[in-house]
C-alpha cells in the first residue's frame, strides 16, 4: 500500500489552487509503519467520536485516551488521507471514485465469504 500511495501522489498532485490555503505541500513518501500509524489513528477515531476530524488534534476530552498529536501530525493525516491507495493506479485510467479500495474489496470479498 505505501508503494501505491507514493505513486499515486507522485502521479496525482494537488493543483496549487485546489491546495488548503492555496499552499500546495510538497509529498514525502509514505512507509509501512506510518499506514500502520495511520490507521491506527482511523480505528481510534471509530471508538472515540469527536465532532470533526480537527478536534482529535485538540484537547484531550472526557471521552479521549490519547493524545492523536503524539501519533501524527494532523497536516500530515490529511494528506495520507487525500492519497491512501489499496491497488496499483490503473492502466486505463479511473471509472469511478471506487478506484482506489476496488480491488481490495473484492479480495477481502472473496477471502472471508
């Protein structure tokens, strides 16, 4: 998956004006333990709700164990976000916006039917 995520950025940048801020940040490949790190911080977000994804870097509240921060940068989540990638980039380019989990879907699909 980061071999997939790293070429997909590279292959698909944000414009400079579609950019938050109009700030284009430039992509650091991605490595394994980051994805792990990543969805750890997805699956903590399922178990502790929050009302929007910022409040996560904020204060630690009642219901909170963790601090996400010590973790991953809230930047830097955003953009694993934006480029997450399941598959290789197809050869004859995107069909739907379901491109990216397709064919991880379809072997999670087949392996525990």
């Amino acid at each position: 998956m980061a071999v997939w995520t790293n070429t997909y950025a590279e292959a698909y940048p944000v414009l400079e004006k579609d950019a938050p801020l109009g700030k284009q940040r430039s992509w650091l490949p991605t490595y394994r333990q980051e994805l792990y790190t990543y969805f750890g911080v997805v699956i903590y977000m399922g178990i502790t709700i929050e009302l929007a994804v910022e409040d996560y870097w904020g204060p630690i509240t009642k219901g909170a164990a963790y601090k996400v921060t010590d973790y991953i940068l809230k930047n830097r989540f955003k953009q694993l976000e934006r480029y997450i990638w399941c598959s290789s980039i197809p050869k004859d380019g995107f069909h739907s916006t379901f491109n990216r989990i397709d064919k991880l879907s379809k072997h999670l699909w087949v392996r525990y039917q």
